[in-house]
C-alpha cells in the first residue's frame, strides 16, 4: 500500500532501541550490535493504552516498553529521504528483531519518505511493507 498522509515520525533520541545481548533475549548471538527503530505505534494495544506512536523514554525502561508491545499488534516504522534498498533492509531486519525481542502479536512494518521509488513501492506491496510518500511541503 501506497500512502501520500504524513505520519509524526522524527529521527532522534526517541528511536527505540533493539537487539543489545544484554536486554536482549538469551538467543541474541554473542557480539550482537544495539540497533534503533524510529518509531513504534500501537495498533490493537491492550486494555488501558490507546492506540498512536510511542516515543522510547530512558525513565520508563525495558520493562515498560515490554509491556507496552509484548502481546500487541504493532507497527514499525523506518523514516528516511528516499525509499530505497537499505531502509528495507532496515525495516524487514528490525521486524524480526522486534519480534524476538518484546514479542508482540504482529508485526506491521512501515516506511516513511520523502522520495518514493516506483519499483521498490512495488516490492513494498508484495511483501506487505506500508509506505508513506510525504507530500512536498
């Protein structure tokens, strides 16, 4: 699927953070490396937490990012200029790592840009990675 709407997604000290051994579950393979998610929103949270984007905050901890996707169906969301090969690598890796990290209910990974790409839109489409054209401003 091919969106023109602008999510409220920024680079920053907000990404979430993924794929660390130490927070990580015991299957991280020794040597993992700390990788980042711009941006997580709940879908079909639980009971209690409404529904957009959740900004990664030190003070709440992993706990409390665990409880907030462990069982919840949710997207993930990579921003960038161009829709191009490494953010969907980016996007496809840190499903999977979200998934064996908090394990939510599902996974639904999203891509916003800038700068869209007519064959890799196709590709998007094909393996069911949303993307978000921002209009020009």
């Amino acid at each position: 699927m091919i969106f023109t709407k602008m999510l409220i997604v920024r680079h920053g000290p907000r990404e979430w953070p993924l794929g660390e051994i130490r927070y990580g579950p015991p299957q991280w393979p020794p040597g993992a490396k700390k990788r980042r998610i711009d941006g997580v929103r709940l879908l079909a949270p639980p009971p209690g937490l409404s529904n957009g984007i959740y900004w990664f905050v030190r003070e709440g901890g992993r706990h409390l990012i665990a409880s907030f996707i462990a069982g919840a169906r949710v997207e993930i969301i990579e921003v960038k200029q161009e829709l191009n090969d490494e953010v969907l690598g980016q996007v496809i890796a840190n499903a999977d790592l979200l998934e064996m990290e908090y394990e939510p209910a599902q996974v639904d990974p999203v891509v916003e840009c800038e700068v869209g790409d007519p064959a890799l839109e196709a590709v998007c489409e094909r393996r069911g990675i949303a993307v978000f054209v921002r209009a020009a401003e």
